[in-house]
C-alpha cells in the first residue's frame, strides 16, 4: 500500500498493526524497548523527494515527535518505519539490524491509528485482544491481558462496554492499550491526539506521556501540532520538504533554533536584524541601539550580522523613561486566558508579539518595549 503523492494521506491498512503476527514476548512482559535508526531514508514519487536523506537516531524507551506542515514528509517517514511503505533508498534499522524490507507484520510494532481504527462491532475488550486472538492466544489469557492493557491506561473494568459509547479520550486509550497489548518493541502514533477537543486534548496527552514512560516503550509520534509534540515528547525532530531541519528537546527547538526556517515554525517570534560580536547581539530599531546578550551558534567565532529570534515572552511594557527600550503602537489585542496577546508595531516594517498578565493597554496606545529575557537566540 502506498501514500499519495503528497505523502500525508492514505488509506489505513485493513487490519490494526495491533492485529499483525510477530513474535510474542515469553511470560506476557513488556518488551524491551529498542532503537530505532533511520539511515538516509528516501522516498521518491517521480521525481518529487517526500522524504529526503532523513537520518535520525530514536534511543530506547524514548518519546521522539516527528513534526511538520502539511506534506513536509512526516507521515511518509512513520510509513516507512512501520513497513507500509517501501523507501526508495536508505535504512530502517531496529537494534542494528536492517529491517528495511521487513513486512509489516514481521516487525513487532505497534500502532496507534489517527481515528484509531476500532471494530464496532466488539467490546472494547475484544478490541483490545484481537491481535491476540489473531496470534492463536487462548481466551482465558487474551481477557487477563486485556484487562491489564486496559487497566495500564486508566480504563480498569471497561472490557464489556461498547465501543461506541466511549468519548474521544476513551477510545485514544483503548487503541493505545491494543497496540500495547502485543508488547510491542516500538509504538508508532500517527496523529492520535487531532479528534479531540481542546480541553481532553490536554489531559490526554498528559496521560499519553505518563503512560509511555511507565512503561517504558520507545515510541514514534507524529503531529502538525507543536503543542502535542512538546507536552509528549522527550525531543523533537522537525522537518521541511522531506529534510531534517533539527532534532532537539523542545526548550532546544524554542531557545536555540538551528536556522530562520526553524525559528519561524516553532512557536511565535519576530526575527529582527543585529550584529553578533561573541555573545552578544546589537539590534537597532528607530535609531536606538541595544546590546544584549546571545546564543552564538555551534562553531561561531568573530562577528556577522544575523537575526535575532524575539520570542513573545522576552519582551515587555516598560515604563518610557526606560533606558534603551522602544516606542511602538498597539496594534491588536487578544484575550488568551491568564495572559494577553498584544502585537505592538515598533516600525513601518516590523511588528512584534508580546504575551503579559497586562490588561490596561488598548489597541492604538502608544507604549515602550523593553528585552526582559536573555539570552537571545540568533539566526
């Protein structure tokens, strides 16, 4: 089965990855968890590189989120780990061993599908045991695992309910416990978190976290959204038109971005021209001059002119006889829970975004800005 040409969307395989034959774990334990090694992974549609020399290294019982926009090649590189799609050169590596031309079923991994794929028809035990059943696993042992599986994401004595009268949440944890229930060495979670609404979003992402370290399981998630990424993950690897762009923790991603094209798709930020002298950084706006500290880049030594990344919680309103701050206008405001979201225009061409507990400052008042976090990053 193949993707689509533009690599992030296809049909789901006919039946769960929870479901494929590969062999069991003696004793019915959690197996242990594996690395996953991508080798200049390359998947070509005509011409069209989906994915493009992607090499990435997924360390044992670790959270890795695969991120990206809309046909950057995410979903294409899950496919080929899973096996669903065959790359065109490159390596699937599972402890060191090549297991690029593997079968699916061959593999041993798990998977969480986006609208989790769930059989209506059964409970939500049979749900969960079916790769068991599909294993030849006797019905005493397939219902005691069941329940375990169950019990492990917080939904203990939900075996006879039905499918159908679950919630959003609930059904994201029976298919989370199906894919665990085969022990598997490497679970691949393929935008488990984009059905539900904001506020079970939330909690559930915390429960999907909290439930992969318990257990210990090297795990694969792939998301557009960087708020899932960040609250899941151990690190992030972000990709644009198939290429690895970064691969970090999230405060490594936000804080030190590794080029303008990462500081612009990870979280909000105004990138305004400096000069880097060792660690610091001279930015001038309207005529006035500031020197604040920096983050040069791996390997930097002298002085060039870059861009500093202004994140909306390193500035702030200061008082206008501030020394060094800058005058700008309030251009729009918005309500964004326990903080506001102002844009400020601070000259004809450059608008920045600032987030503060402030609430007496209107659209059209004239205020003062001032660096209230450093070091800055630079790119």
């Amino acid at each position: 089965m193949s993707s689509s040409p533009g690599g992030e969307s296809q049909a789901q395989p006919p039946v769960p990855a929870g479901a494929q034959s590969a062999p069991l774990p003696a004793g019915g334990r959690q197996a242990a968890a594996s690395r996953i090694s991508l080798v200049a992974l390359t998947r070509l549609f005509g011409k069209r590189a989906a994915v493009d020399h992607l090499s990435l290294e997924i360390k044992a019982g670790e959270l890795m989120a695969l991120i990206g926009a809309s046909g950057s090649g995410k979903t294409t590189t899950l496919r080929m780990v899973a096996g669903y799609e065959t790359p065109t050169s490159g390596q699937v590596l599972l402890d060191g061993e090549d297991i690029t031309a593997l079968p699916p079923q061959k593999r041993g991994f798990g998977m969480v599908f986006q609208h989790y794929a769930l059989f209506p028809h059964m409970t939500v035990g049979d749900n969960v045991a079916f790769g068991l059943e599909a294993r030849g696993v006797g019905k005493r042992e397939r219902r005691e695992r069941a329940d375990r599986a169950l019990a492990s994401v917080g939904l203990e004595g939900a075996a006879g309910r039905a499918v159908q009268a679950l919630s959003g949440g609930e059904q994201q944890r029976v298919a989370l416990a199906r894919a665990l229930i085969i022990e598997p060495r490497v679970l691949l979670l393929d935008e488990p978190l984009s059905n539900l609404d904001p506020t079970l979003r939330r909690s559930t992402r915390e429960e999907l976290r909290a439930t992969l370290h318990r257990l210990g399981v090297t795990a694969l998630f792939v998301t557009h959204d960087q708020e899932d990424a960040f609250a899941v993950a151990d690190r992030v690897a972000l990709i644009r038109q198939g290429k690895l762009l970064q691969v970090g923790t999230p405060d490594e991603l936000y804080d030190r971005p590794a080029s303008r094209a990462v500081a612009e798709f990870i979280g909000r930020a105004a990138l305004i021209p400096g000069t880097l002298d060792g660690d610091t950084v001279t930015l001038s706006v309207q005529g006035v001059a500031r020197r604040v500290r920096a983050c040069p880049p791996p390997g930097f030594d002298g002085r060039r002119d870059v861009l500093a990344v202004l994140r909306p919680d390193a500035i702030g309103f200061v008082e206008r006889s501030t020394p060094g701050s800058w005058p700008g206008v309030v251009m729009e405001r918005r309500f964004a829970g326990s903080l506001l979201a102002y844009r400020v225009r601070l000259a004809t061409d450059l608008d920045v975004e600032l987030h503060t507990p402030e609430r007496n400052v209107r659209v059209g008042d004239t205020v003062s800005l001032a660096i209230i976090r450093e070091p800055l990053a630079v790119v």
